[in-house]
C-alpha cells in the first residue's frame, strides 16, 4: 500500500512536470529528484552543530531521512523541520525508536555555521532527539552530496529557491525515496521507512523475525487520528484466519484417515 500510495504521488507529480514546458525549472527540479534514486551517496565529511567531525557513513547503517534546509531560511524550512518531528515522533512508535536515523543537513555551506546550526535545532526542538544529527559540510563536500540526492536550488536576494525535499536513504546509503512539500502526509515518509525497517523480515522464513512480519502487516495509518497505529482487527483477522485454515486442514486429514481405515478394512 505504501509503495502504492508513493507511486501515485509520483505519478501525479510526473503527470504535472509532463504538462510544463521542456525548459520549466519545476520540472526540471523534479526530474533531477528523481533520476537520482537508486544512487549510492558517499562517506562524506561533515560537521555537526557542536563542531566535531561527522561521518555521514556513520549514519547509514540503518535506514537514514536527509532534510535538506539553510538556518537563515524564515518560510519554508523551518515548517518542514517542525512537521517533519511531528512524523519522526510518530514513525518511531510505530517502527521502532532506533529503527532509522535522521539527518538535518544545512545546505548554505558559507552560512549554515555549527553556531546557527544549534540555534536552529534548538528553535525546532530537535537538538536533543535521539538518533537526529545537525550538520553541514564544506562547499565542494555539499555541492557532492546535493548532486547525488538530486536536489536543485538557486541563489536569489536574500537567500535560496530550492525543492523541499525530504530524502531516504535505504541501510547502505542509497537513494530509496524521495518526499516532497512542506506539510506531506505522513505515510509518503512512514511508509517507504516501513518497507526498509520491516520488509525484509516480512518476507523472512526466520522465527526470530514473525513479530516483525506481523508488524509489517498490522501497522497501519489512521487518517482520523493522523497516527500510525497497531490494527490489532488485521493481527486477529489473521491469526483466526490462520486457525480457520488449520482446523480445516485437520478435518480433513482426520476423515482422509477414516477413509483410509475403512478402505483397510473392506479389504481383509
């Protein structure tokens, strides 16, 4: 459903990009989003918001969320960090606390300076969230990394136009999904971080991993409640449907032996 649900955003977006003219800088943005998934993103060398050295390998041995932002923004970036806590929050109930990391990467090189950098997550309440890290990089290190999450900005008075992209990054450090708005709808994020985290052991013949499967089937999204949530309706709906199956199973196997007895039977 989540990969569904993605790839009808992307369907739309495309359906959109297509209906703009060749040289649109909406589409163009777009297209270079997207030609990039499937690309592996270097160990690079960065700095977080203290000052000490950062490797973005470090990151990666999980499923990692790359916000891209620049501190001096006052529009856009700061509602995409504060909507993008909210989700975090609620994917780790869901998922896991330690299932994924996230990485708030300030993109201004020149201006995103480790001081700004805690001012800003300080501003958002994201300082002190386990697993989220605030850093940036030296120019050539973030004109890199920009170009391999295929995000797009230009410099205009007073600050940047960019693309308010969110990336995920598959364990490994390759481009898995791209999220795009300010204010998204959760599952765009949750659902693609639900793949990576369970999907693997959804499709795992290990016992150490049925809780996972079941997880990977029974969490779902609430649009009521805008939460991820455990559908315990879907956990009993298999497990009684599992048991249907059995006992049916057992009917059968018994009256194939009765059968077979009364075919010994006849025949002495």
């Amino acid at each position: 459903m989540g990969t569904l649900r993605a790839g009808l955003l992307a369907a739309l977006l495309a359906l959109c990009a297509g209906a703009a003219t060749a040289d649109d800088p909406a589409r163009k943005a777009y297209e270079k989003s997207q030609a990039a998934i499937g690309n592996g993103v270097g160990d690079h060398r960065l700095t977080d918001m203290n000052g000490a050295a950062l490797r973005l390998g470090a990151l990666t041995d999980r499923p990692l969320v790359i916000s891209l932002v620049y501190t001096s923004c006052g529009t856009v970036c700061p509602v995409v960090s504060d909507h993008l806590r909210e989700v975090v929050l609620d994917a780790r109930r869901a998922l896991g606390a330690d299932s994924f990391n996230v990485l708030t990467f300030g993109f201004d090189a020149r201006g995103d300076s480790p001081e700004k950098l805690r001012g800003f997550a300080v501003s958002h309440r994201i300082e002190n969230m386990p697993r989220w890290w605030v850093a940036s990089a030296d120019p050539a290190t973030t004109q890199v990394l920009l170009r391999e999450l295929g995000f797009s900005y230009e410099d205009i008075a007073g600050g940047f136009r960019h693309v308010t992209q969110t990336t995920v990054l598959a364990p490994g450090g390759e481009v898995f999904r791209q999220v795009y708005g300010d204010d998204f709808p959760p599952p765009m994020l949750v659902e693609p971080l639900k793949e990576l985290v369970l999907g693997g052991a959804a499709l795992s013949p290990q016992p150490a991993d049925l809780w996972k499967r079941i997880a990977f089937l029974c969490t779902t999204y609430d649009p009521a409640t805008g939460a991820y949530r455990f559908d315990y309706a879907i956990f009993f709906g298999v497990f009684f449907g599992a048991l249907s199956l059995l006992l049916t199973a057992l009917v059968i196997l018994r009256l194939w032996r009765e059968r077979r007895r009364a075919m010994q039977a006849g025949g002495t």
